[in-house]
C-alpha cells in the first residue's frame, strides 16, 4: 500500500503559501516528505519541448538555486520540468513536484517519469496533489495545479515557453498571487522565446543566472558553490574549451577540437561518466 497523507486545509501540516489564495483546495494529498512544503520555493516551468539552449539554462541555474537552499517546485512534466526536478535529484536536494493526477504510481502522468517520482521521494521531496489518489490526468487538471506551483512559491521561473503554454499559464497565476515573476531571454526567431521575451516586455525580471533571482528574493546568493571541472589533460581541456559558450553536438566539438572522431567519442563517454559534461540527449553536450 503506498503511503500518501492526506492534510485538510486546517491542518498545520498545510503550507501557509498555499492557504493565502482564494481558490486554495481544501484537501492535498502529499507522497513523501510533507515537511517541505513549508520550505521557502522557487516554481520552475517551461516548455515539453525544449531546446539544448533551454536544458542548459535550466541544469545550471536550477541546480545554481537548489544549491542556495531554495527548494524547486515544478509540475513533473515532460521537457523542461523534468531537467528541473532532476537536476535537484542529482544533487540530493528535495524537489516538490505538484501533479495533476493522483500521486500514486498507477495515476502519475507521465508514466514515463515514474522512476523520476521514486528519486524525489528518496531524496526527501514530494509529490502532491489536490486530485484523489486514482485520478486520471484529465487535461483541465494540469492548468488547475499550475496556481499550486506558482502559490507555494516566492516566485516563478520561466525557461522557453511559445506563446499559449501552459508555462505562461503559471505565469498569470503568479501575478493574480503578487508573486515575482523571472524569465530567461531567447532569440527573437525561435517559437520557444516568444514567451519569456513577452513576458520580460510585461516586467518579469530578466534572468542570466541564479544570483538575479536571489537578488529580488533578498536571498544571500554567497550561498551558491560552483565546481568547476578539472581538466587531466590537453585533449579534455580541448573539449572544455568548445562547450564554454553553448552545448554542442558532437560533430560541432569534432570540428572545433580537430580531434579525429574515435578518440571524441572515446573522451565524451569518459567526462560523462566521470560528471564533468553532460549528454542533453542525441548526442548533443554541455558542462556539467
């Protein structure tokens, strides 16, 4: 039997952020350490389908915000949300993610990110839910609970969104909650950035990296510890030095380091496995 509690609205269990709204559900159903929920938290959405630009920017600067004590909150989605709450699980920082299903494992959408539902909980976060336990995701659902992300947090981070995401959906949720309001810029011409950018016109805080988020939260940013990679020898350094600005496939990093492609997919499999890069999925890579 999976062990899920169910906290009433007037139970102390209840996050207080979450009592402030006027839509707040009377019930949630909490699956692992219930006791964050009182965290201070940062709510990071974006698109399904993100770019490696986007997966880059949500590693470092989610992984940059964990780091500084802030707990993640997201929804648990494909894409960009599941870069977020992973990262926190790498690094065994407790995430929240808010879901629109039940949270037991046969009703968690999507299925593909139940092992990823399994990490949250074993490294001290949790999974909540305004939806009883067997309740399939029907669509209306998943904008219902982007008002939980954006209540339970001191503000929201967007990363790539097109214009009618749900994303921005959480972003107008945020500004009904008076709650701060962060996006990362994007080119003019890619769909992904038509969000962010908007939103950034509208007022929302242009995001670079962690500290410009801390800043406006008055959160001491000293806190975060970045750990550069080391270089053994010349032939990584090589690879450093093409990935320092932006993620790159592997052809591109065979064309920059001018090393044979053997000996770079030798390489890339060894700085993987050893954390000091990261494979964003088709072969394409970045710093870790």
């Amino acid at each position: 039997m999976e062990n899920i509690l169910e906290i009433k609205i007037n139970n102390k269990s209840y996050p207080e952020f979450l009592k402030k709204i006027s839509d707040a559900p009377q019930f949630l159903y909490c699956k692992g350490n219930s006791g964050i929920l009182k965290n201070l938290c940062i709510g990071v959405v974006g698109t399904r389908k993100p770019s490696d630009y986007g997966k880059q920017v949500t590693l470092k600067i989610t992984g940059e915000l964990a780091d500084s004590g802030l707990t993640i909150v997201s929804g648990m989605a494909p894409g960009i949300d599941t870069f977020a709450h992973e990262i926190c699980t790498e690094k065994g920082a407790p995430t929240i993610a808010v879901l629109g299903t039940g949270v037991d494992e046969k009703s968690i959408y999507p299925q593909i990110n139940l092992n990823l539902s399994r990490e949250i909980i074993k490294t001290g976060g949790c999974l909540i839910s305004e939806f009883k336990p067997g309740t399939p995701g029907y669509p209306n659902n998943f904008r219902q609970r982007n008002r939980i992300i954006s209540a339970l947090s001191l503000g929201v981070l967007v990363i790539e969104a097109k214009e009618k995401s749900g994303s921005l959906i959480t972003a107008q949720f945020a500004k009904r909650q008076h709650k701060k309001l962060f996006a990362i810029p994007g080119p003019i011409y890619a769909l992904n950035s038509k969000g962010p950018n908007k939103l950034i016109k509208e007022g929302a805080t242009l995001t670079e990296s962690a500290k410009d988020i801390l800043d406006v939260l008055e959160i001491a940013s000293q806190k975060i510890y970045q750990k550069f990679p080391v270089a053994k020898n010349t032939q990584e350094q090589l690879i450093f030095d093409a990935l320092k600005q932006e993620a790159l496939y592997i052809d591109k990093i065979i064309e920059k380091t001018k090393l044979n492609p053997s000996t770079i997919a030798t390489l890339l499999a060894l700085m993987e496995i050893s954390g000091k890069i990261r494979n964003l999925g088709g072969n394409t890579y970045s710093l870790n």
